[in-house]
C-alpha cells in the first residue's frame, strides 16, 4: 500500500476509533465468527440421532458450507469495496445467525443443507476473519497493520480454543438444540462491532488488462501455482475432515463429548503457535522445505493417532501436534510481490 492509501487509511480512524479499539473490535468478530464454526463437529452425533440420519447426510451439509463458504468470499470482497465492510459483516452474521436457528430445528435433509450448507456458507463467507483482515488493512495506519493481522489472525484460532469447550458444557447444560440457538444469539454482536470496521465505498475501479478467463489460464499454466492448489486441497480435506469427524470417533471409541472439545481446544490453542512460528520460519528457510515438512509431520501425526491405543493423554498430544500444523501452510504459501522495475 502506498502513502497516499496510508494517508487515507489514517483519515479513516475517527476521534473514537483508535487503532486499539479498532484492532480489538476486529479481532472480537473474528472471535465471535469462527467459534462456532469450529464446533459444528460436536452436533453430528446428536442431529443425526435425533433425525434418525446417517453421518453422510451431516458431512454432506458441512461440504456445502465450505464449498459456499469459498464461493461467497469472493462476492463478499466485492459487495465490501463497493458498499463498504458494515453491511457484508452485518449481512453475513445475520445469514450465519439465521443459519444456527434454523439447523437447530431441521427435520430433513434438505432443510440442513440449507442451513448448514447455504445460510452458514455464505454467512461465514461475509463475517469471518478474511473480510476482518480486508477492513483492518484498509483502516489501521501502517506502523500497526503487521500487528492487526496478527492479532486478527489469532483471534479466529482463540475463538476455537474458547468455545469447544463452552459447546460440550451448553449441551450437556441445556441441549444442543439450544446451544445452536445461543451460538446464533452470540453472533447478533457483530452487529455493533463491525461499526468500527466501516471502510467507504470505492467509487473508482482501475481497469483491469486481464479478464478472469486470462488471469485463471495464466495461473494454471503455473506448475508451482497447480502444486500449491493441490497442497491446499489436501489441507482443507485433513482439516474439515477432523473438525467434523473427530468429536463422534471420540465417542464411537468410548471417550466423553469433552474429551473432543478439549482435543479441538487444544488445536486451537496450538495453532496459534504453529503459525507464527511458521511465519518466522518462513522468512529463514525455503518455503517448499517447509511446506513439505508441515505436510509430512501432519501425516504421521494422523498415522501414530489411528495406530495406537485412543486415550484422552493421546487425543490432547493429537491436538498439540496437529495445531502446531494447523494453519501454519499459510506463511509459507505468501508470497511477496516483487517491486516493480
């Protein structure tokens, strides 16, 4: 960004939006937004009991989420330079609000897909902490923006750590049904929140001298680009797959609900780590290097946890190592654009 745009985003911070307030209040929806995401996994067994579903009719909602999910980021990106970031954040959490009401009381397949799959999907795609990070970039003067994304970017990490937990206590509580709708009632927050996240709409677009069609013809004719989206592919499979699946094989296998929601904490929490040490890494070793080790102690970690006894010791020393790996592709995978000559 350069300082005219630093100059403007400087502007942007009125007398009550400090950079602290905002830094916070970004971080908070992050928060808010990806917590209960991360805990969707913990209502397999429940929904499907209840409903008398097999576990394809849940995992097959939750692939729609994500699919969607990565679709309506892009239309999110879009609707915030051109309307601002409020009315995407509000948007999106009242569609992932509307979302968690409505899974809470499915009664058929479709109506999960719908509010699991679509409502969840493209309410995520507007709330979460890539549209977070989007507006701080454009808001928070540039001595603090390395900080903002920082802490956005742990902030959806912590959301997972805080409210694993808090899931397995609500439903033991008061049901799942009624944690989904207090999960819903939580994510009305963002609403005044995201207040201290306005951008102003753009009202002038520079013409692009690539159209889509060229730009994704050019991309794939990349094989470092080919190989990286392959790369991705299997880390979103690994991650979803554990984050749906592990709390009922827990279960399956005889352990309580929160031995899960310590497991999935524990990634959470470990993921915070395994980030910024990836980031560190990153700048002092080749990212390929890296990436691949990343990639080879995640595997081994799945295979020693699937070949021996299943323990609660051992589904926290699972989480620990697989959070150290959990997000910490991503560093790695960012690449910085060279200067132009």
């Amino acid at each position: 960004m350069n300082d005219a745009s630093n100059i403007t985003a400087s502007k942007t911070i009125t007398s009550w939006r400090t950079p602290a307030l905002v830094i916070g209040f970004g971080s908070l929806i992050a928060l808010i937004a990806f917590g209960p995401r991360s805990t969707l996994g913990f209502f397999l067994t429940p929904l499907s009991s209840a409903n008398h579903w097999g576990r394809d009719v849940f995992a097959f909602a939750l692939a729609l989420q994500n699919l969607l999910w990565g679709i309506g980021q892009q239309l999110g990106g879009i609707i915030a330079d051109r309307f601002g970031s409020v009315r995407v954040l509000c948007g999106g959490a009242l569609l992932y609000a509307a979302g968690l009401v409505l899974m809470a009381h499915a009664t058929s397949a479709p109506m999960l897909d719908f509010s699991a799959g679509v409502l969840i999907g493209f309410g995520l795609a507007g709330c979460s902490f890539p549209v977070v990070l989007a507006a701080l970039g454009k808001i928070v003067p540039l001595q603090y923006r390395s900080l903002a994304f920082g802490f956005g970017t742990a902030a959806g990490s912590f959301g997972q750590f805080l409210y694993s937990p808090v899931a397995v206590a609500l439903m033991d509580t008061f049901g799942w049904q009624q944690t989904l709708v207090t999960f819903a009632a939580s994510l009305l927050a963002v609403l005044p929140l995201s207040l201290a996240l306005a951008t102003p709409p753009e009202t002038t677009h520079a013409a692009g001298s690539q159209s889509l069609r060229q730009a994704l013809g050019e991309a794939f004719a990349h094989r470092s680009y080919v190989l990286l989206v392959l790369g991705f592919f299997t880390c979103g499979f690994q991650l979803q797959f554990i984050t749906v699946h592990l709390p009922s094989y827990l279960v399956d296998r005889g352990l309580s609900a929160q031995v899960g929601g310590w497991t999935i904490a524990t990634i959470g929490l470990f993921n915070i780590v395994g980030s910024v040490s990836a980031g560190w890494l990153g700048d002092r070793m080749p990212k390929r290097y890296l990436l691949s080790m990343i990639y080879f102690i995640r595997a081994a970690a799945i295979l020693a946890f699937i070949s021996f006894p299943v323990t609660p010791v051992s589904c926290v020393m699972f989480g620990a190592a697989m959070g150290l790996m959990w997000l910490s592709t991503v560093p790695p995978s960012q690449t910085p654009r060279k200067p132009p000559t």
